[in-house]
C-alpha cells in the first residue's frame, strides 16, 4: 500500500518499525521517528503520548501485517490441550523470525531504557496468555502430568518459547527453523502433555552446523 494512503498514526508506527528493523546502537527516539516519518515531533506525541505507547502500538500494528490471527487460529480452535499445545507452540515459534528484527532492537534497549522495557514486557504478556490458555487446556484435559502447578507451566511453555532462546538456538547454535520447531514441539510435548514418546523426535532433528 503506498504511504500516500495511510493516516498519520499509520505512518507513524510505519516510520519506527523501520526503524527498529535497522541494526542500529540505539532505540530509535521520537524525534527520529518525526523525521522518519516527515511530521513534527509534536505530531508524533499528538498521536502517541510517549514512547512506550508507540512501540506498543507499532508492535500490534506488526502484528496484524503478519495476521497474526490467523496463524494462531489452529491452537485456538484445537479439538484437545495436546493439539492447542502444539498448534501455539508451531504458530509461535514460527512467527518469531517474522518479529526478530524489532524484538531484538526492543529487547537489547529494554536493559538500560524504561520505555523499552515496558514496552517488551507488554509483548511477552501478550505472548503468554497463548501459553496460559494451552496449559488451561491440557488441564482441562487431564493431560497434564498430575500435580502440575499451572502457573509453573505456563512458566515453563513461556520460557521455552521465548525469543532469547530461538535467538541462541538458530542464530547461535546454528539450528535450522524445522529443528527448532521439531526440537521444542518435543520438549513441550514430553514434559506438559504427558507424552514422553515425543521426547524422540529429538533424536531425528540434526541441528545444523554453527
């Protein structure tokens, strides 16, 4: 869609995910921003009161340039807690190199700038309710190993689909995409699906070499 069409906040949001997706030493300010966009940076606090509220807003916007909603339609509609777990675990995993560009930029910030960090923290909120709701559905289930703490498990999902760990693996270690998938797929499955068979598919997945 050409700039011409969008509205100011559009192009606005537009102007900063630009931006973040540009290896860079530093978070984008507002006034980089204006001038990205060509308006003033009061036009950009007009529309977004502070900087939090933008990078929020710009990663929902991403998100539904990504349609975000369908990829996530399959956990959602799952006939069973095993199905939802591996149809998010598949969904997010998968969007994770669609998103890594600004993800980085924001997380790499979020250590030393306020702004950043609450902006990450409301992205990983976000991601984790798609992880409260497949643990949610493997204990309504009763495929949840018995005497799981739900609040534990939804620890574990969300620490096992964060993006620091598909950074290490694919970008670190050198795995392909599939293997990622293939390998986290496995661990979930094993260890919150009461599915210790998964555990080797593991053993089929060869990481590529660093």
């Amino acid at each position: 869609m050409s700039s011409t069409l969008l509205d100011t906040p559009t192009k606005i949001l537009q102007a900063a995910l630009t931006l973040l997706e540009t290896p860079q030493s530093k978070l984008p300010t507002m006034s980089d921003i204006a001038r990205a966009t060509g308006v003033s940076r009061q036009a950009v606090y007009l529309h977004f009161p502070s900087r939090t509220e933008l990078l929020i807003a710009a990663t929902r916007l991403q998100d539904r340039q990504n349609n975000v909603d369908a990829a996530l339609s399959a956990s959602r509609h799952a006939a069973t807690g095993a199905e939802r777990l591996d149809a998010f675990v598949t969904a997010w995993g998968n969007y994770i190199p669609k998103i890594y560009g600004v993800a980085r930029a924001i997380m790499a910030a979020s250590a030393t700038d306020p702004e950043a960090k609450v902006a990450w923290d409301t992205r990983m909120a976000d991601m984790r309710e798609g992880c409260a709701a497949a643990i949610a559905a493997l204990a309504k289930d009763g495929t949840l190993p018995q005497g799981t703490d739900t609040e534990q498990a939804t620890d574990l999902l969300w620490t096992l689909l964060s993006v620091r760990n598909w950074e290490n693996l694919t970008q670190g270690c050198g795995w392909d995409q599939d293997c990622y998938i293939t390998t986290i797929r496995g661990l979930a499955r094993a260890t919150l699906a009461g599915q210790p068979e998964a555990l080797t598919q593991l053993l089929a997945c060869t990481p590529d070499a660093p």
